[in-house]
C-alpha cells in the first residue's frame, strides 16, 4: 500500500474552510485561501518572529499566533517546532 502524498488533503477536509487539529484539545487550525494556508497556532508566549501575521493573547497563559503557507517549502524547521510546542502544550501528543 503506497504511503498517502504527505500534501493531500484528507477527505474530512474536503468542502471546508477552516479545520481543528488535535484529540484532545486543539493545538492548531488551518484556514484556507486562494493562494495559501493559514495556520493559527496555540502558544504559552508570543512568537517574535517576522514571518508571524497576526498574533493575540487569549488568555493569561494562551496565544494565538498565524503563519502563511503558500508551499511545502513553507514547513520548515523552525515553523515545525512551533507546531511540536502547540501540540504538547494542548495535551494532543501521546
């Protein structure tokens, strides 16, 4: 069985404009444009980072930050780490 194309779009996306990611809690939400992907990210602090669109404080402990994908190559390192951090911090990993 051939793995699925890591850039698909899984069929409970399919027709929606914003999606949840995360068991338990949600770490993070995808946004679709056009031309790009926004991913709205959980945090405990603001991100300094120049490739960060908007960012808001939720609450005392919780931000939420958006970042613009417009490619793969947009998955980058630094970009992955911030989705790690989210993901932990929601409870969401195992």
């Amino acid at each position: 069985m051939k793995p699925p194309d890591p850039y698909s779009v899984p069929d409970h996306f399919a027709g929606k404009k914003s999606n949840r990611l995360g068991s338990l809690s949600a770490f993070a939400g995808i946004v679709t444009r056009k031309i790009a992907l926004i991913l709205n990210l959980k945090s405990s602090a603001p991100i300094k980072d120049g490739r960060i669109l908007h960012a808001e404080r939720v609450s005392a402990n919780r931000f939420h930050q958006e970042v613009k994908l417009t490619s793969p190559a947009d998955s980058d390192p630094i970009r992955l780490g911030w989705l790690k951090s989210a993901d932990e911090m929601s409870g969401s990993s195992s």
